[in-house]
C-alpha cells in the first residue's frame, strides 16, 4: 500500500495567522490519465470527514479560499491562511491514485 | 442535497456477522459508486472497500478481503456491507462515501458514521 506522511502532527495555531501541513507519499501520485489524486479532509470534532481539496489544488464547493493545496509527484501542502476558531479539528491527506486508497496519519490544528 | 444514513451498527461476539446499510438520497444513487471507510475509536481512515455504480466491481482492503462484502440495490437507494468473521480490530465508525467519480477513488460525500463494537 502507498504510505502516506503528513507532518506536523499537531499544530498549534494563533487566530489570524497561516498554517501549512506537509503530505509525503511512497509512490508518485501521478495516474495514467495524467491527473494527480491527492485530496484532503477536514474532521472537526465529533463530526464526519469533509472532502475540501481534490486534484491538489481543486476547493470543493461551499470551501473557503483561506484554504488552497499544492504539490505534485509525492510532496503536497494544504495551507490555512488567517486560521478561524471553526478550522479546529484533525485534518488528512487521502491519495486515490492506488488500490487501496490510503490515508495519512492527521494532523490536529488547535487554536493557541 | 445529498444524504447518506448508516444503520446495522452494534456490539457483536467475535467470530460473528454483522450486516451495515447505508440508505441514499439526493442523488441518482445507481450513477455512483460507493466506498466504504471505517475509523477505529481515536484512530485515523482506513479504506474497507468499493463497489462500482452497477454493482460488477468490487474491490476490499486486503484486511478485510474474504470475510466483509460490499453490495447495493440500486431499486432502494442503498449500499451494504455483509461484515463475518469479525474481530476485535474490526471495531470502528463505519462510513459510507460517494464516489463522484471525478477521477479515480475520488471521494466526497460522507455519511454520519455507525459504530461498531467487537467484544466478548
């Protein structure tokens, strides 16, 4: 299986100011049809996972732009910029490009 | 607005079965295909299985392959998972998960979740 590391784990954020977590994968993310499956997922508290970035750098609907993804090949980055209290909450890489499809470790964001 | 439902959760004996089902609406359920992801209580995702949108293809976790099945109905809106043979470390927050098949295992949508306890 593609093994997926995310670091920080944890990331103690100041209200107002940018976050940025790192996603490593074993195997390039790059598919046969060109295209890179690289998505990640915010999970608040007691809450279900929400899909906020595929394709790298594609926003879901409804997600706002403080959030962008970037990367390519096996090195990837989601950023909060100006981090609201609502960002709290675990957040995860997920790749598609492999059978099984396989998650990274998370990495929890909490307000300072 | 789509909806997905879990239901089938419990506390089950090791080396029993236990059937999830996952009822669908605000979509046209037979485009899609469905994963299911499961959570081990404080754990991070892991991916159980997937099924195409007609039912015909159907890929499992190598932890799971042989003892879990994953099937629809595409009459009822509504996605399974025939777990047997459970075990401890099949305990977790089962998820049902759409496909929106823009790309390869491109999930989206998530349900809310059914526990799962395997205990003696």
């Amino acid at each position: 299986d593609v093994v997926m590391t995310q670091s920080p784990l944890s990331l103690p954020v100041t209200l107002g100011q940018s976050a940025s977590i790192s996603c490593r994968s074993s195997q390039s993310l790059v598919y046969s049809d060109g295209n890179t499956y690289l998505n990640w997922f915010q999970q608040r508290p007691g809450q279900s996972p929400r899909r906020l970035i595929y394709k790298v750098s594609n926003r879901d609907s409804g997600v706002p732009d403080r959030f962008s993804g970037s990367g390519s090949g096996t090195d990837f980055t989601l950023k909060i910029s100006k981090v609201e209290a609502e960002d709290v909450g675990v957040y995860y890489c997920m790749q598609g490009a492999h059978w099984p499809p396989t998650f990274g470790q998370g990495t929890k964001v909490e307000i300072k | 607005q789509v909806h997905l439902v879990e239901s089938g959760g419990g506390v089950v004996q090791p080396g029993r079965s236990l059937r999830l089902s996952c009822a669908a609406s605000g979509l046209t359920f037979s485009s899609y295909a469905m994963h299911w992801v499961r959570q081990a209580p404080g754990k991070g995702l892991q991916c159980v299985g997937v099924i195409s949108y007609d039912g015909n293809k159907k890929y499992y976790a190598d932890s799971v392959k042989g003892r879990f099945t994953i099937s629809r109905d595409n009459s009822k809106n509504t996605l399974y998972l025939q777990m047997n043979s459970l075990r401890a470390e099949d305990t977790a927050v089962y998820y049902c998960v759409r496909d929106d098949g823009n790309g390869y295992n491109s999930l989206d949508y998530w349900g809310q979740g059914t526990l799962v306890t395997v205990s003696s």
